[in-house]
C-alpha cells in the first residue's frame, strides 16, 4: 500500500456514533411512562433477552466503531449508566449462567466504549443530534436511530455495509430501503440518479409525502409504480450538519412543533451531495405498540 492510500484510508475511517434516544416515545404510552422504549426487551439470534439499545449498540461496534454516543434525557442517566457502566451485584453476577457471566463482562466491554450525552428539553429528533455535536467534534459520524435494530441478508452487517459505502463514496450517505406507497405517510423518502455502482445519487429528501406527490416528485428509475426508496435508519453524515441544525435552532424553524433532522438532511444534500444505499438488510422499528410487537416475533429468526 502506498503512502498517499494509507493516508485516505485514515482519513476516511469512521470512529463515532451516535445514538439518540431522549425522546417521549408517545406512541407507546404508557408502557413508556415507566420504561424507554430503548429499554424495551427483544430477543436476538442468541435467544438472549436484552434491550434494544444493547443491540443498537453492538451494531455499530460489530462494523468497526470504537465511541458511541447515547443522548438521554437527564432523569434517564442513572438508569443507561447502570445498564452499561455498573457490573452487577456480586450475588446476581454469582447467579448468572456461565455464558451469561462471559456476556455480563463483554457488556463491561461495551459499556466502556459509550459516552453519555444530554438533551434536557425534548425538542425533537434534529435537536438531540445536535446536543451531540460538542461531543462528535469535527468528524463524520454513523447516526442510529434509537428506536430500530437490523438484520443483514449478507455477511457484512448492515452498519458495516453502509460504513463501506461511505469509504468508497467519501461523501454523505442515507441508507435506504424500498417501501409501498401506503406506507409512505410515515417515513423518509428519498429520490435520485442510479449511479455505476447501484448507489444512488440522492436528488431529493422529502418527510412523509402523500402518495400523489411521491408519485409525480420522488419516482425512481427501475423502480415499480407504486414502490419507493424511503430512509433505513442509518445516516453516515459530516459535522456539516450541525451547521444546518444550529441554524433552525437559533432560527426556532420548527417542523410540527419540533425540530426535525430530515430539512437539514435536505440542506446538506444540496451543499455536499449525498449518496444513497440501498441495504441488504431488514430494519424492525420498535416504535409502535404493532410494529413492536412484529418485531419480537420476527428479529430472534432474523439471523
Ligand atoms: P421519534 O420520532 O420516534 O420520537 O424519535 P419519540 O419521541 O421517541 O417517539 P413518539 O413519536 O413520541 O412515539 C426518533 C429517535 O429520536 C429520539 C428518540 O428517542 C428516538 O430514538 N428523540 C426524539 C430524542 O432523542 N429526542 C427528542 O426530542 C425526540
């Protein structure tokens, strides 16, 4: 390997993540009043019962980042501080099978590698980003949802997959996945130009379309009538778009009263481009007392 190789390849790397999971969770009140919807229990391919923010967690670290930031409410840190940060009691941990000693000390592991960050009033989804942003410097950074985990069809997980993406690219990446024009009203939609290499050169974001619009605006090409390519959950983002989030702040530009990360995806697409990557991979949302409860059934055969 060349000298100047070696250099890209550094510079390239993606070392953070971040996390936000400070939200109300109001679609799944009242389970949420006493429990974060982060915390709600799935079982992985292991048959382990774990919360979802552990799985999140091991995604990102699984495809090679070594920091994670989770941003909690402030009333929420004692609660993510003993998931990750306190080993258990001795009388629990003497109690514990063999395997789960051995995962009790790969969770001490993990817990090392993540910085709790802070948002103190539940301004929306573009507003814990950016309480992240003292924390993430001026990096480019993996962003997770909160409120999803993954299952990857190829033996590259699906951060993993998208962290390639992003080497290979150098530039913004939304990752993406198809979706029927019913189910438009509630996601991220994206449109563009099919680049050589089947990714996508992102001309267009736009939240919650209904579906005559989707259809005269967001059509891709070789794409069926009625699917579209909507956002997966994982973003690979410059620190450009703090810039964009700050602005909306101290403008007060809110979206349905919060402010919302998709108009500033929206604005950094337009100042640097953004590729789109369409993963080999299923995405569960947690987020609904429905969706939730299909996800439980389907992630544990997921793998
Ligand atoms: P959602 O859009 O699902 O909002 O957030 P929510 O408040 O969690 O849930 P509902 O819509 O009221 O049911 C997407 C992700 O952003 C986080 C959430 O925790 C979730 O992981 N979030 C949202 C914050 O961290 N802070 C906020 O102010 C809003």
């Amino acid at each position: 390997m060349g000298k100047g190789e070696k250099i890209f390849m550094q510079k390239n790397r993606v070392k953070k993540a971040v996390i936000p999971v400070a939200g109300f969770g109001t679609r799944l009140f009242p389970a949420t009043k006493v429990v974060k919807k982060e915390l709600f229990p799935i079982i992985d391919g292991d048959g382990r019962a774990k919360p979802v923010i552990l799985a999140i967690i091991e995604e990102a670290i699984s495809a090679g980042i070594t920091e994670v930031g989770i941003v909690v409410q402030p009333d929420d840190k004692e609660i993510f501080q003993n998931l990750l940060k306190t080993p258990p009691k001795k009388e629990l941990f003497a109690k514990l099978s063999p395997h789960n000693q051995e995962y009790s000390r790969y969770l001490q592991d993990l817990g090392s590698k993540v910085t709790l960050l802070f948002q103190e009033d539940q301004l929306g989804y573009g507003h814990a980003v950016f309480c992240a942003k003292d924390w993430v410097q001026n990096e480019p950074f993996l962003l997770m949802l909160g409120d999803h985990i993954y299952a990857s069809n190829s033996e590259k997980s699906c951060a993993s997959q998208v962290l390639d993406v992003y080497e290979q690219v150098n530039q913004n990446v939304v990752s993406l996945t198809t979706m029927s024009a019913e189910m438009l009203y509630k996601a991220g939609c994206v449109t563009g130009v099919w680049q050589l290499n089947s990714i996508l050169k992102v001309t267009q974001l736009y939240e919650k379309p209904t579906i005559e619009y989707a259809q005269r605006h967001l059509h891709v090409e070789g794409m069926p009538e009625n699917e579209f390519l909507c956002m997966f959950g994982l973003y690979l983002l410059t620190p450009k778009i703090f810039d964009f989030l700050a602005e909306n702040i101290n403008q007060n530009f809110r979206e349905r009263g919060e402010f919302q990360l998709t108009s500033c995806l929206e604005r950094l697409r337009q100042e640097e481009g953004m590729a789109g990557y369409v993963v080999q991979g299923k995405c569960f949302d947690i987020g609904l007392p429905d969706a939730y409860r299909q996800t439980i059934i389907d992630f544990t055969s997921a793998f």
